[in-house]
C-alpha cells in the first residue's frame, strides 16, 4: 500500500535513477571517440549481465517457443536501442539525442488517446524536436535516424518487457534478454577494437558506465515501483532530456543556443502535460512507460 511519505521516498529515488542514467551516458560520450560505441554498450552489458545473471539464473528446460521468443526479442531490441543511441550521442550530442529518444515511450503513452490536448501536445513535441535539430539550418540525417530508431527500439522495449515481466518471474527473464543482447554486441566490440586505446582509467570507465546506466538503476527500480505511482514515474521520467542536457553541458562540454533549450523544455513540458492529465487505468499502455527504462 502506496502512502505518501513512500511517494515521495519514491520520487527521489527515481529522480536518482534519472540523474545515473543520464550521468552514464555522458561518460559514455567520453568513451566514445577513444574506443567507439559497440565496446561501450558491450561494456555496459557485460556489467549487466555480472549483476543481473547471480539474482536470476535462467530456467531453460521445458520453455515452449511461445514463451521463450519475447525474452529473446527483448535482447535483439536492447542491443538495437543501446548502439543506435550512443551512436546517436556521438553524432547529435547527448542533449539531443536524448529529447529525439525520448518521443520513443512518449508515443505509446499516446497511442490509444483520442484527446485533442494529447494531440496538442503530440504537436508541440515535434515541433520541439524540429526546432532541436534544425536551429542552426542543418540536420544530421544519419544522426537522427539513428536517435529515431532508439526512440522506436524504446517503444518496443516497453511492450516487450510487459510480456516478459508476464511470462517470467523477477529478472529470469531480463537476464535471458541480456545474455542475448551481449551475444549480439560482442562480436561489433570486437569488430571494432582498438587495444591501443585501452588504459585503466578508460576500463575504470567503462565499468563505471555500466554500474551507474544499468546495474544501479535496475536495482532502484524494484524499490521505486513499491511506493509510488505508474503516473508520478512516468512524469518523473519525461524531465529526463533536461537532465541529459544538463550532463551534456556538464560532462561534454556541449552548448546550446536559446532556441535549443526552449525546444528541449517543450518536449519536455508537452510530455508531462500529457501524462500527467491522463486517467487512471490499470494495465494500460501509459502505465508501461512508467515501468520499463532501458
């Protein structure tokens, strides 16, 4: 039973999770040109995989196809999401890549709506992200696509892991997901290696990476969704590209005109409105987007 001292316990650990996830990424930005993207998702897997595997071995024996191919599914669309988005960071800046993400869970809350303020704000969105990527009058085409295409595998994850979290007890079945998302971002790991660039603070890095974007939040998580809502969650989330902006400039080093953070605070703001005036009802797709952050 939800009480409000443990809503607001809630919040703050998942204002926690938030400030990790986005901090990861940006020491994933700093690794990115020494050692490139599929070494730190495969870095940030490994970790994963260390953490996760010890808590839920998988139990293989006797699974039905009909069972097994949603884990599965979930490891192909972790290993798309997490090399599609750092990529994107590499090309766009995190503070960018992160809003174009973002519109990924952002769209299943909205899918089923038929409120004109849910297409408002469906509208004000775009037109942030139009703003975002077009304030200088140039696009990345290859930048966006690739931060589009984590937005759609983010969409998928959120399905994917409501029948995985179904069909599977605790984290048997993200474990499955991780070992078979690490099995397909090895082999572009070492595709792409360069020992030379390898030091220990670049290990310490990658490590760090991987503890503080996956094992940490992951963990939080089952403490999170105890004491609070599906819907102050979700709100909570959809600030996640201010704070991403915010370790971009930090971390990275990146700037942003004026009109790039009014684009980043309308994506944002259009989010939250929406959520946050949608009904309650249980075991709908807006309540997926406040249980699932890869």
């Amino acid at each position: 039973m939800r009480t409000k001292r443990g809503q607001w316990k809630g919040a703050g650990a998942q204002l926690a999770t938030e400030v990790s996830i986005n901090f990861g990424s940006s020491l994933a930005g700093l690794l990115i040109p020494l050692v490139g993207s599929p070494v730190v998702v495969a870095a940030r897997q490994i970790v994963m995989v260390i953490v996760v595997l010890p808590l839920a071995r998988p139990r293989l024996k006797n699974l039905t196809w009909s069972r097994i191919w949603p884990p599965l599914a979930l490891g192909v669309v972790l290993a798309v999401m997490n090399l599609s988005f750092y990529q994107a960071v590499s090309m766009l800046g995190l503070g960018v890549a992160a809003t174009i993400e973002f519109l990924g869970p952002f769209a299943l809350a909205l899918v089923t709506s038929r409120r004109i303020l849910d297409f408002v704000c469906a509208a004000a969105a775009a037109g942030g992200v139009f703003l975002l990527t077009w304030s200088d009058g140039t696009l990345d085409l290859l930048g966006i696509a690739l931060a589009l295409t984590a937005a759609a595998s983010w969409f998928c994850y959120i399905l994917l892991t409501r029948r995985v979290a179904t069909e599977f007890a605790g984290l048997e079945g993200i474990s499955i997901a991780s070992l078979v998302s690490l099995v397909i971002v090895v082999p572009f790991a070492v595709l792409t290696l360069d020992l030379s660039a390898f030091t220990w603070g670049v290990v310490g890095l990658l490590l760090l990476v991987g503890v503080v974007s996956s094992a940490f939040p992951y963990t939080l998580d089952t403490y999170i969704l105890r004491r609070m809502s599906p819907r102050l969650y979700a709100i909570i989330t959809s600030f996640g590209p201010v704070i991403a902006a915010g370790f971009g400039a930090l971390v990275l080093g990146e700037t942003f005109t004026l009109l790039q953070q009014i684009a980043i605070v309308v994506v944002c703001v259009a989010a939250g409105a929406a959520i946050a005036t949608q009904r309650d009802q249980p075991k709908s797709d807006l309540e997926l987007t406040a249980v699932a952050i890869p």
